[in-house]
C-alpha cells in the first residue's frame, strides 16, 4: 500500500510540474481546470499564469476575474487561509505566505504589483538559548479591503488592515494599518497623502 501511496504522489508531483510550466493560453486553462477542483472555492475566469505555486490547496479561496501573474507563489499549509475576492489581479513574482495559521483575506477590486511579500507569520525569537527556527511561529491576519492598489516590491506583515480605497507606495513595508483612502510610502510606511 506504501508503495501505491508514494506512485501516487509522485505522479502526481510530475503533472503538476507539467502544468506548471505549460505555456499559452492553453496552459491557463488547463491549470485552472486542474486547481479549480482542489481549491476550497474557485470562481469563474481564473487565469493562472505560468509558474505560480501553491501549497495548502484546500485553505485557498479564489473568487470569479483573478489574475496571477507569472512565478507567483500562494502557501496556506499548516492551517493557513487564504482569500482572493473577485477582481483580483496580480502581478509577477508575488508571495502570499499564510502559512503556520495564518490568515489573509483579500477585498475585491485589489491590484497588488510586482514583487510583493504578504507574509502573516513570523519566527518566536524570545528564548536566547533555543536557535529561532525551533522556537515555532506566531500567526497572524492581513486584511487587505476593496479597491486597494499596492505598489511593486512591497511588504506587508502580519496583524495589519489596509483600509478601502488606500494605496501603498512602491517598496513601502507596512508594520501598521492603514486608513480607508490613505497614501503611505516608506520604512515604515507612514501616510503622505490623501486620495480625492
């Protein structure tokens, strides 16, 4: 049966590999026929560009017009949950880290650039004799609400809201919430205008 088991996910490993990498509009659409069934909850025109990654399938939630750009990376293993609502759109070379328990729920309408982290949890460093990667992680929640556009090479921590409408400046990293229609920038992001 061990035997079965380790085919089986081996196999398994190889298609999606295969469709990972599979150009073309053709490639789209196999992917999304392939993931729609093993995520939580798939809308309708999910275009899934070569390259991305997922971990924790079953924890992912995409809603209907999502768009993930080439190489992106989505984890929500070890009880993460993640949420894409619908209008969604993605550039290249994003990581969405749920991970460890995490939780990260994205509003509709977001656009969300190139290079950006969104990582929930973070390392428990407090005991000074035991190395920080055996020391476990602390969950945390990103809540991202709609109509929000976050820059390239951005960074966004755990246990933050960004509010509606509010844009996050290129290369910023958000420590903070940020306010309904706010403009931040910098390290740490901190507000530099106003929309409207």
């Amino acid at each position: 049966m061990n035997f079965f088991r380790a085919l089986t996910f081996e196999l398994n490993a190889w298609v999606i590999q295969i469709l990972r990498w599979f150009p073309g509009n053709a490639g789209v659409a196999m992917r999304y026929r392939y993931y729609k069934r093993r995520f939580a909850g798939c809308g309708r025109n999910v275009n899934i560009l070569s390259g991305c990654h997922f971990m924790g399938c079953e924890n992912i939630t995409l809603g209907s017009h999502i768009g993930l750009g080439i190489f992106s990376q989505i984890y929500a293993g070890d009880k993460g949950r993640i949420i894409l609502r619908d209008h969604v759109y993605i550039n290249s070379n994003v990581m969405i880290n749920a991970d460890c328990e995490g939780r990260i729920d994205i509003g509709p309408e977001c656009l969300i650039g190139p290079n950006v982290v969104l990582r929930t949890s973070s390392h428990i460093f407090s005991d000074k004799e035991i190395p920080i990667r055996n020391q476990g992680h602390k969950p945390g929640t990103i809540i991202i609400k709609e109509n929000v556009w976050i820059g390239a090479n951005v960074t966004i921590i755990g246990n933050v809201t960004i509010g509606k409408g509010a844009i996050i400046a290129a290369g910023a990293i958000v420590v903070k919430d940020v306010a309904d229609h706010t403009i931040v920038g910098g390290v740490p992001a901190k507000p530099i205008g106003l929309r409207g």
